[in-house]
C-alpha cells in the first residue's frame, strides 16, 4: 500500500511553525532588533522589538 498523503490541515501547520521560527530568527538577527537577549552590553537601546 502507498503511504497516506498528509492531510493539508498538517501542512499548513508545518509552514506555519517554519514562518514563525523563520520570522523569530530574522528578529532577533537584525541590528536593534534582538528579542532574544535586549539586555545584552554593545546593544545601544533597551526599547523592545518595534
């Protein structure tokens, strides 16, 4: 028997956690834009994320 299709409501979820992770990691990537550590030393600004 072939495998089972996944079910489109999976898919969406899958793309949905990838853009999510993907979308966090851009954030916290760009200059002025960590949300991961604000507090860190070299980091000019202590305003969060806009």
């Amino acid at each position: 028997m072939p495998p089972p299709e996944p079910h489109p409501i999976m898919l969406l979820h899958e793309a949905f956690l990838f853009g999510a992770s993907f979308t966090v990691l851009i954030r916290a990537l760009r200059p002025g834009g960590n949300m991961i550590a604000p507090d860190l030393p070299g980091h000019h600004t202590r305003e969060p994320y806009r």
